[in-house]
C-alpha cells in the first residue's frame, strides 16, 4: 500500500495510518514500533510476543530455546508449528480500530503463504528496515549472542564432518542475503535508519521515510 508524503501525514493525523515493518530479526522492528507506541499512540501488533504468548512461552528466549536449531530432530515440526501461530498473529487484527496501528512482523513473515503476506501488503504500508553492509557482522554476533526463532528454509546444509554451530555461522549470511532480496519484495519502500552502526534518533526515522516515499511517488 504505497503512499506519498501527504497521504503518511494526512492519515496519521486522521488515525487511520497502517505501518507494518519487515527485516531481519534485530535489525530494529521492535523498537521502532515501541517509538511509534511511545511518542505518538500507535496500536502496537507484535507478532512474536503474541506467539509466545499464545504458546504459553515466558519470553523471546524461551520461544528460541523451543524451536531449536535447523540440525535438530524436531526442528522443522517446531517451524510448521510456529508458522502457523505467526500466520493467524499476523492476519487477525481488527483493522476497523479507529487508531494508528503498526505491525511488528517477525523475520520470517517471508515464509508465510502467499495469502497472508497479501493482507499485510494490501491494508498495511510495508517498510523494509535494511541492514547495511557495515552491520552484518554485527548482526550475525548477535544472533549467536541472543537467538531468537529463525525460520532457515533451504539456507542451512551441514557439511559432512562439520562443526553443527560452525555450519550455522557459514550459512548464516546466505540466509541474510535470501531474506533481505525477499523483505525487498514485499516492502512498498527499503529504508536505512542506521547512521554508521547506530539507529537514527525518532525524527530522523520519520524525515527518512517521507524522503523514501518521495522518491517511490
């Protein structure tokens, strides 16, 4: 749902802006609809923390302790379970509320079927939060760092002989690479709100995104 500047400002001031973000799983979807909650009352949906709940899972720790790792045995049981949870946490909201919602996706929202990306892509404008060249190695730190559930797909293949985590941290930037050309895709605008390695402060975030509508117009 591609908007120009004046539509983003028209209907947020009418409350009837609808902003779903997609990236990577801490490229800074969160904290950026917490913002959005925070300065200016949006409806916060997210995704992950509804899953978690809805699993009876104390936290985001807990939800990637459950789902394990692509080398274990009941690894892709666990994702089918989980897309599952994702796909109705995602496509059940009351788009009827008379209130600014934004839409935490989770970084798998790319693995969900067609028509359950189709609903956030037609009743939400899709804002990809891209990840710079200078944040990938950082980013891939941090996964090993704090996990949290990730969907690999066909990102991940052991090697014979190899080292389990080894295998991770080498297909690990493969499965960036897939998923940020997917998120491009589903996105009606790609956005960077890093300066250098840091995110840029909440009018900064909003000036970037109407200069990145301007552009799409």
């Amino acid at each position: 749902m591609i908007l120009t500047p004046e539509q983003l400002h028209e209907k947020k001031q009418n409350h009837s802006l609808r902003v779903a973000f997609v990236g990577m799983s801490n490229v800074g979807k969160s904290f950026r609809a917490r913002e959005m909650a925070k300065f200016d009352k949006f409806f916060q949906v997210s995704v992950d923390d509804l899953i978690a709940e809805g699993m009876q899972l104390k936290n985001m720790s807990a939800l990637a302790n459950w789902m394990g790792y692509p080398y274990e045995e009941n690894f892709e049981e666990h994702v089918k379970e989980y897309l599952q949870h994702e796909k109705k946490f995602t496509t059940n909201i009351d788009l009827s509320l008379n209130k600014n919602i934004v839409l935490d996706t989770t970084g798998s929202v790319v693995y969900l079927p067609s028509e359950a990306q189709e609903f956030v892509k037609n009743n939400f404008l899709v804002i990809n939060l891209e990840l710079p060249a200078a944040m990938k190695d950082k980013m891939i730190d941090h996964f090993f760092a704090h996990p949290k559930p990730v969907v690999w797909g066909e990102s991940f293949d052991l090697q014979e002989g190899e080292d389990k985590k080894e295998a991770l941290r080498r297909c690990y930037p493969d499965l960036l690479a897939w998923r940020e050309e997917k998120y491009r895709e589903m996105a009606d605008v790609s956005v960077n709100f890093f300066e250098d390695t840091s995110w840029v402060g909440y009018r900064e975030f909003w000036r970037r995104l109407e200069g990145s509508l301007s552009e799409e117009a």
